[in-house]
C-alpha cells in the first residue's frame, strides 16, 4: 500500500470517527436549540412545560386565562415585564394548568438590575396572597450585589428556598443580562436547588429541621403553606423585567 493511499484511508477514517462522535453527543446530549429536547431527554421523560412561541399550558394565577397584558414573547425567551408596567397594568403571576408532585424541573433565567423574581412550586390557589401572586415553596431569583437581601439572617439570595433555606456562599450567579441554569428536584419529601450547576438547597420537607426554619419565616402562621403534596408550578410577576426559556420538566413515578 502506497504512503498516499495510507494517509487517505487515515483521514477518511478520522473523519467517519469525528462525524459519529458529532451524531452521537447531537443524540444523546441536552439539544442545543432554545425551548427543544433531545432524543435522550424525551426517551428519559422529559417534556417542555413551555413551547418557546406561544402562552399554552400556562395562566394567570386564580383565573382561567393567560393575562392579557405584562408577559410577552420574543426571540424564544418567555419575558415578565414587571415594574415596567404601571401596577394597573401588570399581568401577575403565571401558573401550569397542570400540578407536579415529584419532578425535575429544569429552566434558564436572566434578570436585569435590582432581579427579584422566582419559581413556586406546591402551589395551590386555595391560599390566596395579593391579588395576582400565588403562593408555594419558592427558588428564589434575585441579583445578590444589587439587591438588601444580604444579611446573613436573609435567606432569599438566588438559588435559595425563599425565606427558609440560604444558598452558600460558593453559588453564584451570573451577570445581569446573561442566562442562568436553574434547576429544583422534589421526590417525595426530599428538595434540592441547584443554581448553575451548583447545589444550593438539600432538606427534606416535613423534617423537624424544615419546621423550624418555616417557624422562623414569613410563613409560618399561614395555615397549610408547604404542606401541599402536590401544585401548580408558578413564574413570579415581581420586580423588573425578567425572561425565561427551555422551561422543562420531567416527573419522578414514586
């Protein structure tokens, strides 16, 4: 065999071996393209909780509809307007018409300056807040460096479970403007938070440490908060604009 032909047959080989390594990591990884999954996310029961172009599957918390005003969409991403809109305008918090026991969910967040927003969970209508504000375990989202949350008795940084447990300090969180990786696992009792890849909650619900913590909280003379076994998953209308995108989930059969 010919040096020539030797070097042919090396690179054909070295190209068929890049193009099914490229084939396998395309089938088999997270998909690449906002508000889609992959082969292997629908094969291991993940589905989108949103479809990147349109409000289906979501409304306004305690109505029927989709608010008509406060949430737009653009360039895939899901986007509250917030304190943009004059209070009369807002559109309020947004909620699955589906509820969630056990689950992975897993979402991309970016805020603005001064970001206080998050993500409920348990959340059920018949404890009612405000007008146009749900209420349920939250995954806080919150810019740390511009915001007064940051006494150490404060536990609403980003990544925590609001006003009960408080992310650690090695959980950090993007620049204003750039996406963040968020993603909150509920099986059974047990929760964790994780903030861009980083664990930033681990308790188990009903333990005598979560009493504790919930008796030290806003909540704790709100009678059934937290106790709920299953909820709406709920997208908060607070503070300034933030957007949303490749909102997923996936449920865990216990």
């Amino acid at each position: 065999m010919t040096k020539t032909r030797t070097n042919l047959l090396l690179t054909s080989l070295s190209l068929c071996l890049l193009l099914t390594s490229c084939f396998f990591q395309k089938e088999n990884s997270s998909s690449s393209e906002p508000n889609t999954l992959s082969k292997k996310e629908i094969k291991a029961g993940w589905t989108l909780l949103w479809d990147g172009k349109s409000f289906n599957g979501w409304r306004g918390i305690y109505k029927d509809n989709f608010p008509g005003q406060g949430w737009i969409i653009e360039n895939g991403e899901l986007i509250c307007l917030g304190n943009e809109m004059p209070d009369s305008l807002k559109g309020g918090d947004i909620i699955t018409g589906k509820k969630y026991g056990s689950f992975e969910l897993a979402c991309q967040f970016k805020i603005s300056d001064k970001g206080n927003s998050g993500i409920k969970y348990f959340v059920n209508e018949s404890l009612k807040a405000s007008p146009g504000h749900g209420l349920g375990l939250e995954y806080a989202i919150l810019d740390n460096e511009n915001w007064p949350y940051d006494k150490p008795d404060y536990n609403r940084t980003c990544g925590s479970l609001y006003d009960l447990v408080r992310a650690p300090q090695n959980v950090k969180v993007q620049p204003n403007g750039e996406w963040n990786e968020a993603l909150i696992i509920v099986d059974g009792n047990h929760i964790e938070h994780w903030l861009n890849g980083i664990k930033s909650v681990d308790i188990e619900k009903s333990s005598e440490l979560y009493y504790q913590l919930l008796s030290k909280s806003k909540y704790a003379n709100l009678k059934g908060w937290g106790e709920f076994q299953d909820g709406h998953i709920l997208l908060q209308d607070e503070g300034p604009r933030t957007s949303f995108r490749n909102i997923k989930i996936r449920e865990i059969k216990n």
